[in-house]
C-alpha cells in the first residue's frame, strides 16, 4: 500500500514538472535551422537571430527583427499594373529545409513566393501566365523614415550612386533610378540588401512628410518594364498609343520576376 502511495506521488511530482517546461508553438514546427511559428493572425519564421513576420490576411511581409531591433517593412498588398486581389496563402516545407509562403491572386492567377533560406536570406518571385501580357508590373512596401539614413546602389553596368536621408531637407521626395542591379538600405540599426534577378528593374523611392509631425511615410517600389526590342520593325502609331507602341517595338515583362532580400 505505502508503495503505491510512494508511486502515485511521483507520478503526480512528474506531471506537475512536466507542466513547468514551455511548449509553444515554435517548438512544434521546429526542423533543422528554420523554426515556424503559426497563430490566428500571423505566421512567423525564425532562421538564427532573424524573425520573419509574414500576415495572414494577406500572406505579406509585415516585419522583420534583426537581434533585438524590429524594422517595420510592411509588402503593399496589391501588383501594381493588375486588377487582381489575393484570395488565399499557403505554406510548406522544402526539401531543403526552406519554408516557401505562396499567395494567390485572382482573378489574374497570379502568385507571389517568399522563399526562406537557412542562410536567412529570402527570395521573392512573382509568377503567371499574365505577367507575360503585360508591359509593367510593380511591387511595393511601406515603412517610416525615422530610421533610414542612406541608400546606396549599382546600376546594370556597375556604376554607383547614392542617397542620404540626412538632413531632411525636403518634406517630399522622389528618387528614381531606372536599371539597377543591387541596391541597399541603411537603418539606424538594421541593413536591407537588395539585388534582383530580372532585366529593366527600376526602383523608386518616395517620401511623403506627414504635416502634423516630423516623420514622413516612405514608398519602396519595384517597376519592371518591357524590354525594348530593336528587332521588331517600327511601324507608324498614334502620339499617344502607348500601348500600341509597346506591343509593336517591345517585348512583355519577364516571368518570373525575382528579388533577393538580405536583412542583416
């Protein structure tokens, strides 16, 4: 009998143990150097010291955190230059270890692919049958200027430029820069390098200062545009047919369209 009571205590030690050990969800799609995370609202992705946080109500990055600093970088939801809308994501595992999240676009059937590296870098890839009838596409995202310093880049034949943030001196910005190859952002404490994959990208940055305040909502967008062809014969048009022009003289936007991402 006094066993049975020594066991029954031990079991009820244990259970009680077991309750203290911090199970979430993390833990349970944990595999290799990637670990997920999926609640109600979000989906996040873990690879070393880096967080992906991509929303579920539209499958797009919102944010990422490098160590302790979280850097708002939020997709715009929406393909410019097409009338599709999303309708859904999914998500899976690769044979490599990388986690891939696709979203779908209707009625276009059009999809967007985050892929996330065990280095930590991620791809994007826009995809479809229409992204060949069209003679420009855009993607874009959002983020406050308080922290932007500069931006550095490399056009398609290797030259430099630049841009800085400081001082503010303008309450509204554009700057435009057609053929880039790779292009970086500098924070106050996270860097964004981008290069792509794709000819004829341009990037275009806009700072729209807000009047009530001293911080400014910047637009990161990425056009892609048909390519010219000088083998197709020019033929006489109306001045203001652009797209008659562009169907005679240029070939359609490349499919797919490819971004890198390295946060770090």
């Amino acid at each position: 009998m006094i066993q049975l009571v020594q066991v029954a205590l031990k079991f009820i030690l244990l259970t009680f143990l077991l309750d203290l050990i911090p199970i979430n969800e993390t833990d349970l799609f944990s595999s290799g150097p990637i670990s997920v995370r999926e609640s109600t609202v979000d989906f996040q992705i873990r690879v070393d010291h880096k967080i992906f946080v991509f929303e579920k109500a539209n499958g797009n990055l919102e944010k990422v955190k490098v160590g302790m600093h979280v850097l708002p970088f939020s997709q715009i939801p929406k393909i410019e230059g097409l009338e599709s809308s999303f309708k859904n994501f999914t998500w899976k595992r690769m044979k490599d270890g990388s986690i891939q999240i696709r979203s779908f676009y209707s009625p276009e059937s059009i999809s967007l692919i985050w892929t996330v590296f065990g280095d930590g870098r991620l791809k994007l890839e826009a995809l479809g049958d229409k992204l060949k009838n069209q003679e420009f596409l855009g993607l874009g995202f959002d983020f406050q200027d308080d922290g932007i310093k500069y931006v550095n880049w490399k056009n398609s034949i290797h030259e430099l430029g630049e841009y800085s943030f400081e001082p503010k001196n303008d309450k509204n910005g554009v700057l435009e820069v057609e053929g880039f190859s790779t292009l970086n952002l500098e924070f106050e404490e996270v860097e964004v390098g981008v290069m792509t994959e794709t000819p004829q990208s341009n990037f275009r940055i806009i700072s729209d200062q807000e009047e009530t305040g001293t911080s400014s909502n910047i637009n990161l967008n990425f056009l892609f545009y048909s390519l010219p062809n000088p083998s197709r014969p020019s033929e006489p048009i109306s001045p203001n047919s652009f797209k008659e022009k562009g169907s005679q003289n240029r070939d359609l936007v490349k499919d797919p369209i490819v971004l890198w991402f390295d946060f770090h």
